[in-house]
C-alpha cells in the first residue's frame, strides 16, 4: 500500500490589532467564535490536520500575541513561512490601508527565495457585522488590490459566523502546498 505523503506546512497570519486574526483561527482550528477580546490565545501556534487529495497535510498556523500593534513581530514569527494570510477589517478602512506595510514586512522579514510567486491569501472579515451596512472598503476595490499583486487569492469572512473559514483554510492548503 502506498503510505501518504506528509506535508508540514507553517502559516502566518498578519493584520491590524482586532481585525479577527484570532478569532479566525479559532473558529477553524476548535469551530468556536468568542466576542470577548482576547489578544493572544497563549500559544506559539496551533495544528490542524487536513488531508487533500492524497496528501497529508498539517497547517501550522501562528498567532501573534499582540506585538503587530507596534509591527515588531519577531524573526522567528516569519522564519520558513510556507503561506502568509492578510487579513483586515472590511469595516475599517485603516486596515485595508494597512496591507500594504503588512505585506511589505513579510517580504523583506520572511525574504522568501521568489517574492513574486510567494503564496499570500487575503481575507476581508467580519462581513456580518450590521448585515453589511458599515462595509468601508468594497469586495471589487480587494479583488482589485489582490489582481496588483500577481493574483492574491481572496475570500470575504466571518469568524463570527463562519462564514467562508474552511473555504479560507483550504485554499491556503492548496496555495501553499502548489508553491512547495
Ligand atoms: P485580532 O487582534 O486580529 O486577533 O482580533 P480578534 O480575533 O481578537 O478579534 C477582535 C474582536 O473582533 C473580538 O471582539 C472578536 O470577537 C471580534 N470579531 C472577530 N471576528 C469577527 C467577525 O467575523 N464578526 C464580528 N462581528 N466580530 C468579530
Ligand atoms: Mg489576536
């Protein structure tokens, strides 16, 4: 019988402070969604298995405790990253100004062997909130801004709901494991 290949894959999610990094990852990894802000889950990281096609695949997905509030997440936060998640808050437009330094901060700390091709994914969160009325930045001005970016892939979320999580995480699996 053929063993499965294995596949280890370190995922990093940036974003401004309350844009529901957090709480993204929790609703993936233990399907549970908490109003309460909490800065840090108190771990490094946290896994999730998932298998896609024949693969075995494990996500490790890191959480930052806090730090992006003054953008001094350490080296070892972006070391041998194999899939980095933008998010911000579809709400709030700051935050989707503020991709740009995101993105820029992974490429020149993580300094991956081919910037251009390194798989990135956006995520527009929290579309729930007010059933949309407070949107700030519209799903076309994203997908605009992921197409000048050689074709970020882009999901519009919410943790809350969960809406578009799993979809979100999958394709993170399948954009990190194609680039591997
Ligand atoms: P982080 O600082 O980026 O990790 O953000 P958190 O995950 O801590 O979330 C900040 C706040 O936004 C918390 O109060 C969450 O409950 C809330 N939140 C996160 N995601 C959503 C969402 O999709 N919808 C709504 N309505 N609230 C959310
Ligand atoms: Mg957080």
């Amino acid at each position: 019988m053929l063993t499965p290949q294995r596949s280890l894959l370190k995922v990093i999610v940036l974003g401004d402070s309350g844009v529901g990094k957090t709480s993204l990852m929790n609703k993936y990894v233990y399907n549970k969604f908490s109003q309460q802000y909490k800065a840090t889950i108190g771990a490094d990281f946290v896994t999730k298995e998932l298998q896609i096609d024949d693969k075995l695949v494990t996500l490790q997905i890191w959480d930052t405790a806090g730090q992006e509030r003054f953008h001094s997440l350490g080296v070892s936060f972006y070391r041998g990253a194999d899939c980095c998640i933008l998010v911000y808050d579809v709400n709030i437009h700051k935050t989707f100004e503020t991709l740009q330094t995101w993105h820029q901060d992974f490429l020149r700390q993580a300094d991956p062997i081919n910037p251009e091709l390194f798989p990135f994914v956006l995520l527009g969160n929290k579309v729930d909130v007010d059933g949309g009325n407070s949107r700030a930045v519209s799903e076309k001005v994203a997908r605009d801004w992921c197409a000048s970016r050689g074709n970020i892939p882009y999901f519009e979320t919410s943790a809350k709901e969960g809406y578009n999580v799993d979809d979100a995480f999958l394709c993170v699996a399948q954009t990190a494991l194609a680039a591997e």
